[in-house]
C-alpha cells in the first residue's frame, strides 16, 4: 500500500533517504543469501525474493520521482 500511495502523491524522494533504502535492500539480500545457502523452506526463499522485489520498485520510485521533482524545480526557476 506505501508503493501505492507513493505513485500517487509522488513525494517518495522526500518521505524517504536514499541511505535508509540502501540500507533496507542490503538487509534484505543478505536474508535472501543466507535463505538459500542454509536450503531453508522454499517459502522463506519466496518471501526473500518478494522482499527484494518491494525494495527495487521503492529504490526506483525514489530514483523516478526525484528526478521528477527536480526536473520541475528547474522548470519554475526558469
């Protein structure tokens, strides 16, 4: 729901640092690494892999909207 109302509003870049969403996605690889080399239940590997998607469509939605937001800055200073 978060990814949700961030495409709608369009405030992701200011709700949000780039720093916590690296630091979220390293936490979420690292679970999924340690998911698959322990062999754990196929549900717990889904769950990582699923966490890991959210976290990339977050980063890009970041990425896509402050670039957004500073494209437009530019265009009323102008």
């Amino acid at each position: 729901s978060q990814i949700y109302i961030a495409c709608q509003n369009g405030r992701v870049d200011q709700a949000l640092s780039l720093g916590f969403l690296l630091c979220w996605i390293a936490g979420d690889l690292t679970n999924f690494i340690g998911c698959y080399l322990t062999n754990q239940l196929p549900i717990q590997i889904v769950t990582a892999i699923f966490y890991v998607n959210m976290d990339i469509i977050m980063i890009s939605q970041f990425v896509y909207y402050k670039l957004k937001n500073q494209m437009t800055k530019r265009k009323v200073f102008k």
